[in-house]
C-alpha cells in the first residue's frame, strides 16, 4: 500500500509517494540527540481497595530470572530504573510478610531495530494481599520447564557464547554460536529469539523472520515471538500479517506500549485509521513515548485530518523541543497551515 504524502512532506523528507512511515525518518534524525537505554518507572499500590502509593517498597527488576536492579520506592510510591535495555523484564516486589505478598508484573521495553530511541516506559505495581503467595515467574508452565530442561549443555554453551559475543557486537562469531546452539538443538527457544533479534539488528528481515517463527513454533503459548515477529512483518510492509501476529501477541497479555504502537502502525498501513488512532492514544497513554505523536500524525495526514496532524506535530515540538529535527517540523506545521 501506497502513503499518502502531501507535497510538502516530500519536500522536506526527499521522497516520492513510497510505502515509507515518516517516523523512520524521524527517528534517524534524532538519534545523535539521544541518550542509550530506556527509562523503566511507575508507582506501587498497596493491596486493597484503597490502593494507596506505598512508600520504602524493595522494586527489583530481573530478566530471565537474574537480578538486573533494585531500588527503593520514595514517598510517594515512585520507583524508577535508567539505562535499561531492551527485553522482556519481571517487576518484583518481594513480600513484606504481612500484608502483601510478592507481587511479580511482566514489562516489556522495545525499540525499533536500527534505531536507538530511548523510551520512557511507565508500569505501576498494585501489590497482591498476603493471603495469596505466589512463585516466582508463574507464568512459566510446566511444558516449559520440561522445554527448558532438556537443552543439552553443548548448546548452552553455544547459546553463551553467541550471546556473549553479540553483546561485543561481533555479529559473525555471535550468529555462528547461536546457529550452532539450535543445530544442536532444534526446539531451543531462547537461542531462535537471539538470532531473530541479531537478524533484526543487522536488517535481515528474512532471516529475523523464519528465526521468530520456528520460535512461535516451540513456545505457541509465549506472547514474546509474535511481538517480535509481528515489527519483523511491518518492517517487511506484510501489514496483514503483522496484525494477526501482532493481535495474537496481545491476546497472549501483551498489553505493552510498544505492541499497541505497533498495531496502530499496522492498521494504518491498511487505511483502518480509526482503529490505528486507538492503538496509537493508547500506546501514548501507556508509555508517554514522545515520537508516537509522529505516528498519530502520520495516521492524521493519511486520514486527510490536517488539524489533528498539526496538532500532533506541534505537540511534538513543545515536548521535544531540543531534537533536531524540529526545525523541519516547524517548517512543516507552517505549510500544512498554509495549504488550500
């Protein structure tokens, strides 16, 4: 499907009518602007009806069941974790042995490959009463486990150091490690994940592509493939496609900022603008990630709404105003203004 750009939007942006979403651009024009990893924050609520902020509440942020970070909540219930990568993290307040037990809420932090825009992810913890303890990941099923356990060592070693070198950002020895690790083991989810993602960095659409579907295929009831799969498919311009992964991720209880964005993003690459609008408002609503207002008036400008595209851009300007491209944008919200 083709976008819709007024004269001007090509103008500034040096493009024809080509199915291109104007926040890639964007977003590479900010990128020197920006600082690495993402802002994780939000407020614990007491158990009960009351759900009052609860002050000196232990937050821990784990991934994969390892410890990354803790702090403290202040007095009004705030906690908050910088410098965080992506991937998929467990909020864990522990128990304070009296009237709540611990609470554990699965978060997700993502940005589109290629692009190092951090976000500003909000998740709020309402804690769970005393009486009902429970474990730590409970949403691991059994079959998972079983999974899990049944990976030889040869290919987590493998699985190690392809991880290992990927974080070096030696991409050859990082896919050779990783490949070996599912040759070894060909249901090794957690390895098909890695190498989708490294495909994804390094713009291999295809390869992310098979590497998040044989992923799907060994753990159908995980949410976190399809998400993956689904940006993958938008990428590719597979809107169709993407929805039903996207959709499916939701279902799954991925109810995250960035799968919402995407959705929208989705659906507007199929002209259901009215239905992107939601997704998109309820990912700024979500997140507070300022560059979604790019989308909303990139899905605006399609729609033929100009007002609410300015609106969209001004807003943009006025809450990211020391990004550099704000000039054009400017410029921009000046001739749309103008236009007959």
């Amino acid at each position: 499907m083709k976008m819709v750009i007024v004269p001007q939007l090509a103008a500034i942006f040096r493009v024809a009518l080509v199915p291109i979403l104007l926040l890639f651009v964007f977003l590479q024009s900010i990128v020197a602007q920006q600082q690495p990893g993402h802002t994780l924050r939000g407020k614990v609520y007491t158990p009960g009806n009351s759900n009052m902020p609860k002050s000196s509440a232990r937050v821990q942020l784990l991934t994969k069941g390892s410890l990354q970070a803790e702090t403290v909540t202040d007095s009004s219930g705030t906690y908050m974790f910088s410098q965080v990568v992506n991937g998929n993290y467990q909020l864990v307040v522990p128990s304070d042995g009296q009237t709540y037990s611990t609470t554990i809420v699965e978060v997700q932090i993502f940005f589109m490959s290629g692009n190092r825009l951090p976000q500003l992810v909000t998740q709020d913890v309402f804690l769970t009463p005393k009486d009902s303890d429970i474990k730590l990941a409970p949403n691991v099923s059994n079959e998972d486990r079983k999974l899990d356990a049944s990976i030889p060592k040869e290919a987590k070693k493998a699985y190690e150091k392809g991880s290992k070198s990927a974080k070096k950002g030696n991409t050859t020895e990082a896919l050779e490690q990783l490949n070996n690790a599912v040759q070894i083991h060909p249901a090794y989810f957690d390895a098909h994940m890695a190498l989708g993602e490294l495909y994804a960095k390094n713009n291999d659409l295809p390869a992310a592509q098979i590497a998040f579907s044989h992923a799907i295929e060994i753990k159908p009831k995980s949410s976190e493939p399809y998400f993956h799969l689904g940006v993958i498919l938008v990428k590719s311009h597979k809107s169709k496609e993407a929805l039903e992964n996207l959709r499916q991720a939701m279902n799954l209880g991925d109810k995250s900022a960035n799968n919402h964005m995407f959705l929208g993003i989705a659906l507007m690459d199929t002209a259901a603008y009215e239905e992107a609008e939601k997704m998109l408002l309820k990912a700024l609503d979500i997140g507070g990630n300022v560059a979604v207002r790019i989308y909303l008036a990139d899905c605006y400008e399609r729609w033929g709404k100009k007002s609410q595209c300015i609106e969209q851009l001004e807003a943009y300007v006025r809450l990211a105003p020391t990004a550099s491209n704000v000039a054009e944008i400017e410029k921009l919200i000046k001739q749309l203004k103008e236009k007959n």
